[in-house]
C-alpha cells in the first residue's frame, strides 16, 4: 500500500505541476530532489505530438530541471551546448533504422568501426559518457525475414567479434558503448516493438557483454523493453547491476505516458537503482499520448525519488 500512496502522491504532484505549467505556459522546475539523475529522449518529443524542435526539447528540458537530451547525434551537440545541456548518451548513426544493422551481422562491422570511431570521439570531446548500440535483427537481410536467420549462437559470436573491434577505442576515450536489450514482442508500432530483433533477451545480451570483457561494454536497461519480455524488473537490475549504464522509461502496455493507466510501479525501481548505487542517467523514452509536457511532468516527478 505503501508504493501505491506514493505513486498517487507523485501523480497528483505531476498533475498539479503540469496544470500550473499549461495555465503560465512556461516550464517549472519538476525535478526537486535529483537523486536520479534524468534526461530527455529527444526522438520522443520530436516525432510525436506537437513535434517540437531540438531548440524546444532543450528549452523544455532546462525548465524542468532535467540536465540533459540524449539520443542525438554530435551534430547536435553544439545546439545542446548553447542550452547548456549535457547528452547522457549519443546516437548510433548507422543510416535508416540502426537497431536493424548491429553487431550479430558481419556484414555491417566495417560500418559500423568506422562510424562508432568518429561518433566516440565526439563524445569523448563533448563529455558525452556514452553511445547506443544494438545487436540487429536475426536476419540475413533484416529487411527480409525470407533471407534466413542468423543463428543465436552465430550472433553471440558475431556481436563478440565485432564489438570488439572498436572498443578498444571507447576504453582509449573513456567512453561506453551501451547495448540495448529491445522487446520483439509487440508489432503494433515499429518504435513500440521490433520483432526480429536478436538481442530480445536480455540474458543473451548480458552474456555477449560478459563475453567482450570491457569496462566500456556496457548494458542500456531499458525498463519497458524488460517489462515485455521478461518482467521481474527489480530483480533484474540486481542479476545485471556490473553492465547498467544507462537507463530508459516508458509506460506498458503503449509506450505512452508513466502515469496510472499502465502496469509498471516506477518509484521503487528508482529507488531499486539508487540501492545498487546507479549513477547513470535515466531517459525518459515514452511517446506523448496527450500533452507532452503535462506527461514530462508526470514522469519526472515520478522518477524523482
């Protein structure tokens, strides 16, 4: 009863703030006790809803507080500069969906050398700690399910392999590179779920990462991806504490909003990550379903334990 009293309390809190935000149309500090630390997800708010700018997520991010936007590229980096935000983690820049082309296919390594060195570098000179990545779907032609699997056990040692060709870099530049564990379960929206994608279990991921043997290779926990496929989220950032990097949000089912129309309790899994001395950040990657900033809110102030 306890954790539910508090997540109405935060609710209510978000809900208050949200209002008062709409009626001075001006953002107010959401984030009052900043143990967690948290960021915005820009593709989020930039391709959904109102579709605000980078600008506009940047001045949205300041005036709630929130010291970073993340999941841009280094192009980017000078416009959150002059907004005096940080960037928690960088974007793979492989062209059209990156977390199709990963580490799984050999066929993509050159690719993806070449283009994780130039986006390292950049973070290693903004201060950015971290770049996504991904082992990419199962097939031959991830494109085309018809152009036969990359087995399980192939894209261990493919991912391996390929992983460790750059970073030996990140650990020169003192940056991560973050895998994501993705759902391959939900087909209703191609950012809601990505069936296909080879790194669905987060074990296997886990031991790819365990496998590379790098301080640098690191695990992006996604909380709503891990819901899907697994549950039991507590109980496994503790089984994966050693690879955490970075952390996402979103409400389940929909991938909307963190608010009391889906099932996962955000507060104790904060403060699950403050128990295991978490000091990543925690990106808020939900998809607006009604007024983006009343939502940001909302989840800031939920996740703000």
């Amino acid at each position: 009863m306890s954790n539910q009293f508090t997540r109405r309390e935060a609710l209510a809190a978000g809900a208050l703030a949200a209002a008062g935000l709409a009626s001075a149309d001006t953002a107010g500090k959401a984030v009052v006790k900043g143990n967690v630390k948290q960021s915005l997800v820009a593709w989020c708010f930039m391709s959904a809803g109102d579709k605000w700018s980078l600008d506009q997520t940047c001045e949205v991010a300041t005036g709630f507080g929130v010291p970073s936007v993340e999941i841009v590229a280094p192009e980017d980096f000078p416009t959150l500069k002059k907004h005096g935000l940080t960037c928690a983690i960088a974007a793979n820049t492989m062209p059209g969906a990156p977390f199709k082309t990963g580490f799984n296919n050999p066929k993509y390594h050159g690719e993806l050398v070449e283009r994780y060195t130039k986006v390292i570098d950049a973070c290693a000179e903004f201060g950015c700690p971290s770049v996504i990545g991904f082992t990419g779907y199962k097939y031959h032609d991830p494109d085309d399910p018809k152009s036969g699997e990359i087995s399980k056990d192939e894209g261990f040692k493919n991912c391996v392999a390929g992983i460790k060709r750059i970073i030996g870099h990140a650990e020169k530049k003192g940056v991560n590179l973050c895998i994501e564990h993705l759902n391959s379960r939900d087909n209703t929206h191609p950012m809601k779920g990505h069936p296909g994608y080879q790194g669905d279990d987060l074990d296997y991921v886990c031991r790819i990462l365990r496998a590379v043997g790098s301080p640098r290779a690191k695990l992006l926990f996604d909380i709503y991806h891990v819901q899907i496929m697994h549950g039991d989220v507590i109980r496994r950032i503790e089984q994966c504490k050693d690879l955490i990097a970075h952390v996402h949000t979103a409400g389940n089912p929909g991938r909307g909003e963190l608010d009391d129309t889906q099932e996962i309790n955000y507060p104790p899994i904060m403060r699950k990550l403050l128990a295991i001395k978490y000091a990543g950040y925690v990106g808020q990657e939900f998809i607006p379903t009604r007024d983006p900033k009343a939502g940001l809110a909302e989840a800031i102030k939920l996740c703000d334990v």
